[in-house]
C-alpha cells in the first residue's frame, strides 16, 4: 500500500510516488484532475522548464486597480539567490532554500521544514509593465508589484512630411 503523503507534501506540492488520492475510471485509466485554466496554462507553458524535484512555491495574488501584486513566503531564503523572470502576461519565481543542520538526524523529533529548490509560474490576470515591476522583501515576504499597462492611455502621434 502506497504511503499516504504529509499535509506539508500536499500543500507544497513536492514529489511523492503513490497513488493516495488518485481516482480511475472502470478501465483503470488515471481520470485527469480538475485544474484551474489560468494554472493549466501557467502548468503547461511552464512544464519543459521546471527544475525536477522543485516544490511549488505558495503565493498570494491580488490586483488594484493600478496593479497586480504577488507575495510568498521565501524566509531563509537570501534575496540575492531569488530568480524572478516576468513578462507581460507571466511571473517565473525560483529558489532554493539551504539547510543549516545542527545536528544529527536522529536528533529530530519533527522535520516538517522544506528545504530545496522551489519554483512558481503565475500567469497574470491583465498584461503589465515590466520595466516598472518592483519586487521586495521584508521579515521573509516576498512582494513582487506590477504595474498594470494603461490600454486607454493615448498620444497624438505627428506625421512626418518627406
């Protein structure tokens, strides 16, 4: 019987081999899971890029009306080792967060902490700035702020005469 993965696992997504939480139809095919259309995207545009074995980073998207702010918890991780790659529809972030072992592992009554590499790929509810994006961190929170691009903003254009 296939171990049934930790609340950490699930919530993560780190890789587990089992099948705790898979569903099959009457042929034993696999049924497909139900995701979210923006995430499918983000999935499928995302999947020939992803470094094996990275959990899936947990984010916080909000927008205003001026912009789309994105913030996830990356404490122990330095801002330096953080690699945030934007366009104007998507945000890549990737990580890896390095443990410190102060002892033996036989030590360890409970060791829930993720360490490793990490990433998350957002695909974006409205096309932004990318040369205004602002990305922070502070007491660990990670926050990326994007400007949303103006589609109403116009200019007069004056035409040259050869």
């Amino acid at each position: 019987m296939a171990k049934k993965p930790s609340f950490f696992d699930r919530l993560t997504g780190a890789s587990f081999d089992n099948d705790f939480d898979t569903f099959t139809d009457d042929e034993g095919a696999r049924a497909p899971e139900p995701r979210h259309a923006a995430v499918a995207e983000a999935d499928d545009a995302h999947e020939m890029h992803e470094e094996p074995g990275a959990a899936q980073l947990t984010v916080d998207v909000y927008q205003t009306d001026n912009d789309i702010v994105i913030r996830a918890l990356v404490a122990g991780v330095k801002p330096d080792d953080l690699d945030i790659a934007i366009t104007r529809d998507m945000v890549t972030v990737k990580g890896r967060r390095v443990e410190q072992k102060e002892g033996s592992d036989d030590g360890y009554v409970y060791q829930e902490l993720y360490w490793g590499a990490f990433e998350r790929t957002i695909v974006l509810p409205a096309e932004v700035d990318v040369d205004g994006a602002e990305a922070s961190e502070k007491h660990g929170l990670l926050t990326i702020r994007l400007p949303k691009l103006n589609k109403d903003r116009q200019t007069k254009l004056k035409v040259k005469g050869s």
